[in-house]
C-alpha cells in the first residue's frame, strides 16, 4: 500500500469513527429539541419554536452531511471488481426503489436497454441512483419526466440521464461536481455531495462526467465507461 492509499484509509477510518461518535449527540440534541417543542411551546412562543426547529434542522443536515462525507470517501477503497453489469437491471432496481419518491413528484422514468459494462455493481447503483433522485430534487412545476439512455462503440459506452426539470447554469456546470457544492437555498434536501459521488465513480470506472442543458429546457447529465476500463 502506498502512502496515499494509507492516509487515504486512514482518513475514511478516521470519518467512520467521527460518524460514530458524533451520531448518538446529535439524534440526542434533535429529540431533546423535540420534547422541548412539544411540552413547553406555549412557554416558548413562536421565536422559541423557530430557535428550536433552527437547532432540528442543524443537527440532522450535520448527521447527513458526515454520512454523505463517509460515503464519498469509502468509494474507490477497494480494488475496482471486474464484472458484468446489467446496467437496465441496475436502473430498474433504483427506480422501484425510489417509488414513493417518483409518486410524489408525478415523475415518468422512461429506461431504454442499456448496453452491460464491467465494473462494481454497487457504485453503478449508487451512481444512477444519486442522478435520478438529484433530477427528482429539482423537478420543476411541469410534470417531470427522466430518461436513461445509452449508445456505445468500440471505444465504451455513452450514458445520458436527461430530465425536464429547473435546468443547472452552464456557469456552474463544473462546480456542481464538487463536494458540498450547493447551488439552491437549504430549502432544497440534500447535502451537495451526491453529484460529487457520481463523480468520484465514474473517474473510478475510467471515465468521465458532465452536464448539458437538455433540448427543450432541463438537464443532460452524461457520463461514460470507456471499454479500456474492463
């Protein structure tokens, strides 16, 4: 193991025992806030209702992001395993597992057959995963319609998750990929590090990453698993 592979490991170690420690204080601070909120709010009055869904709030977009933060640093951890992937196997499985949230928003997930890479199933998983729930995030007030396709040649396999919905600024096209990078208001759930994730995934499977804007308003996010990956 060379010395940036250690320090690597250490530091997801390091992120996995801060994980650890920190979760049992936070959930504690967010249900004390709670039984606060319930037994004393006509004490509080609405200024001290607000402080203490300030204080709720707080604590578990810190118990995301340190979740978000140690799973962005376990990818690559391990060597890459070279299997065949059913990628419209894959993409299924997420969009049925992601139902309620599809309901929710009146989304239509239109899955062409995609071509099988090689590569870790997971990470795949995790990767579409992360792009058709960002596309469900920022929806916008028209029906939302995703589509997954794919082309591929001698040279690999071209992916395009495309949505309809508010669009990303080709201003911040390269920065929506860093880690914690937040573009909206928090308003908006999420921690910023989900399109950083898909990142760190594909440059793991060889490839590359980016977003265009889709004909017709929207966005295109596109990535590719070059066949030298294999």
């Amino acid at each position: 193991m060379t010395e940036l592979q250690t320090l690597k490991a250490d530091l997801v170690q390091l992120t996995d025992a801060v994980c650890h420690d920190l979760s049992p204080p936070l959930t504690t601070i967010a249900g004390f806030a709670g039984l606060l909120a319930k037994r004393y709010s006509d004490e509080l009055g609405s200024d001290g209702l607000d402080y203490i869904q300030f204080i709720s709030t707080g604590t578990k977009r810190m118990q995301a992001m340190i979740e978000d933060l140690a799973c962005y640093l376990r990818v690559g951890q391990e060597e890459l395993p070279l299997a065949w992937v059913d990628c419209s196997r894959v993409v299924r499985s997420v969009v049925s597992s992601l139902d309620a949230s599809l309901g929710d928003s009146g989304a239509t997930v239109v899955v062409d057959e995609l071509p099988p890479v090689q590569g870790d199933a997971r990470e795949l998983e995790l990767l579409f995963r992360h792009l058709i729930s960002n596309a469900i995030r920022f929806a916008d007030a028209k029906p939302l319609r995703i589509e997954v396709s794919a082309t591929h040649d001698q040279d690999g396999v071209w992916f395009s998750v495309i949505d309809n919905g508010q669009g990303v600024d080709p201003a911040f096209a390269e920065r929506i990929f860093e880690l914690f990078q937040r573009l909206h208001t928090l308003d908006v759930p999420g921690t910023g590090s989900g399109l950083a994730i898909c990142k760190k995934i594909v440059e793991r499977h060889g490839g590359r990453i980016w977003v265009e804007p889709a004909a017709g308003g929207g966005s295109d996010f596109r990535f590719t698993i070059p066949a030298h990956s294999c």
